[in-house]
C-alpha cells in the first residue's frame, strides 16, 4: 500500500517511500483508527509514527536459508564468536565487537568489512620487519603484508582475535557473559535508530530467559563506569536514563520487537546455530520482560555489599534502579547466569513482569 499525503512545504501529492512511509502507514492504521487511505494526511501525524516505532531490520540474503553458506561454520564452531543477523547481512561478533561487519551477498559475491585496527601481519619465519633507508625515509623490505582471512581457521582466527583483545573492560565482561552456556544469547548491540533522529539508543544484549519464557533486553557496565554514579549535574545517574528509555521503548513498541527477535531464532535456527539456542522452546513464546536489566561486572565482595546497601556513591543509583530496571546482575571475573531467577545468587530481581 503506498501513501499519498501534503508535505506542509510542497504544493502537491509525493511519495517518500525512502522514508518508509509505507510501513509507518500501515502502523498508523491501527492506531489513529483509519480503515482507508487517505490522499492527504497532517505531516504531524506521520511524524508522530515515526517517532514512536523503533526501527531494527533482521533478515539475510534468501538463499542463506536455502542453503547456508559454508563459510559461517568457522564462526558457529567457535563458542567465543558469535554471528548476529542484521539488516540482510551478518555481523561476527568477538568480545562485543564486530570482528566481520555486514557479511552479506550482492550480486553473487560474498562480501563485508572488518576494521584495520583488527587486521594482523602475515605471518613469518622473523619475529622483525627490516627497514632500510630509501628516498622517501624508512621503508620496509621486504614489505610487510595483512594476513588474509583465508577460510579463518583457528590459527587464523586466534590472530585476529589477539588484535582485538584487551579493547575495553566492558567488552570483556560482555564476552564472559555471552559464553556461558545458560544465558541464551538471540542478539547484541542492539540498535534503535528512529527515522529523522541523528542519534540512536544501543543495548547491549538480548537474550532468551528460561524462568520468565521471555525475551530480555540487558545492559551492561562495569564497576568503574561512570554513568552508574551521580553526575555534577544533574538528578539521576546517566544509566538510569538509559534504562528508562529501553523501558518506554518496550512499552510503547513491545509487538514489533518480540515480531523481530521470534525472527532472529527463527534465521539462526535455518543458519545451522540451533545448537546455541536449544532452551528456547521449538514454538517462541511471544514475550517480552518489560524493563531491561542491569549488569554490574567486575565487582569484588565488598562492593557487592556496598551497592546492595545503597552506600556511599552508590545510594543515588539504588534509591531509583527498582523502578526502571527488572533486576540488578553483579558479577566478578568469571560473569553471571542472565535469567530472572530470584534464587541466583548474583541476581537481585525487582520486577520480572512481561508483556505480549
């Protein structure tokens, strides 16, 4: 169905299927009550659906599903890297960062991107690069060349991966979690980006729950992270801002999200990865927890204590977490179980409610 409606700077009809209209139409169907399209419609109107839907696209190329690319085995083999469906592409994950970005196929190729911060020299016989003095300053010689991906076998993979270690203590305690075989990992780094919008909302983790039989969204810090304490200005820490508004978006678009993750299970389980995703029952139960949940990782015992008292430096973000968040997850060194059990010893459940 295609919408014709007045821009309030343009004189006559357009369309702006660019914008998406189509599908904000049809989500405007619903809820302005409209049975018909109209050939004018307010620009506000349209602008307040837009607004209000969250905008994430899961698919990949059609003939993945009918025949998975041999390539993806190197990464399903791998526990510690995890390949995540985008907008008809793939993402591999390593440490919550993208190792491959937006593996997809365009006119019979194969295809993506990986970042020059994660690409190691070829190997060789020398521990050294010799250099030598030419006309335009020090050289190498012979030249020093990338290492290719190959078919990324393990020696080759154990490379790239040693080129992305040690980037950030939060991607660290992210990985822990996400390799543990009980948290049930459907997506990461979750973006909403809303049409018109420069910025976007990113969580850091959706997963299955087994106790709740529902989708969960997680976000994560560490100990030291500086949104989990009061800012100079201002109310509130920063991340209960940020758990506020993953809580707003799953209530305002809870439908299309649980639409969007059912996929994801749905993709992974014909790409060959139904192995990671064994707990989550054949038929998905459409839900989701309604507010997000905090981790808390690398924390000491005596800081598990301080921040269950509120004490100190800690009492602005615990006088308000209850309201905003399902539960509160602290972890050290070796991570946590995700789920909303009230009996885990590192989870603290404030409200596990869901919604369909």
């Amino acid at each position: 169905m295609a919408i014709w409606f007045f821009p309030p700077s343009v004189g006559q009809n357009h369309l702006w299927p660019e914008l998406g209209v189509t599908r904000y139409w049809q989500y405007g169907v619903t809820e302005f009550g409209l049975t018909e399209p109209a050939s004018a419609l307010c620009w506000f109107s349209i602008s307040k659906v837009i607004k209000e839907t969250v905008l994430i696209r899961r698919s990949v190329p059609a003939k993945w599903l009918d025949s998975p690319p041999s390539f993806l085995r190197s990464f399903i083999a791998d526990p510690e890297l995890f390949p995540e469906i985008r907008d008809n592409s793939i993402t591999v994950y390593y440490k919550s960062r993208a190792l491959i970005r937006e593996l997809t196929l365009r006119d019979g190729e194969v295809s993506g991107s990986i970042s020059l911060d994660y690409i190691p020299q070829a190997r060789t016989q020398s521990r050294y690069a010799s250099v030598i003095l030419g006309e335009a300053g020090f050289e190498y010689s012979p030249s020093v060349t990338p290492l290719q991906p190959g078919n990324l076998d393990p020696v080759t993979l154990k490379h790239f991966k040693a080129r992305m270690d040690g980037r950030g203590d939060e991607g660290d305690v992210i990985h822990r979690l996400t390799i543990r075989p009980t948290n049930l990992i459907v997506d990461q780094e979750v973006a909403f980006q809303d049409p018109g919008v420069r910025g976007f909302d990113k969580i850091d983790l959706c997963v299955f729950d087994p106790v709740v039989s529902a989708f969960s969204f997680v976000e994560v810090k560490t100990i030291v992270d500086g949104r989990l304490f009061l800012p100079s200005k201002g109310d509130v820490p920063e991340v209960i801002q940020q758990l506020q508004r993953y809580k707003d978006r799953i209530e305002q678009n809870s439908s299309e999200l649980i639409t969007v993750f059912e996929k994801v299970v749905q993709i992974k389980r014909d790409l060959g990865m139904e192995t990671r995703l064994a707990e989550i029952p054949e038929a998905v139960p459409r839900a989701i927890v309604s507010r997000p949940a905090l981790v808390i990782g690398n924390c000491s015992k005596i800081q598990v204590q301080e921040i269950l008292a509120g004490a100190g430096s800690w009492k602005p973000l615990m006088d308000v977490l209850p309201s905003v968040a399902s539960g509160l997850v602290l972890c050290g060194g070796a991570g946590a179980n995700l789920n909303l059990d009230p009996a885990g010893s590192q989870t603290f459940v404030f409200d596990s409610g869901i919604t369909n």
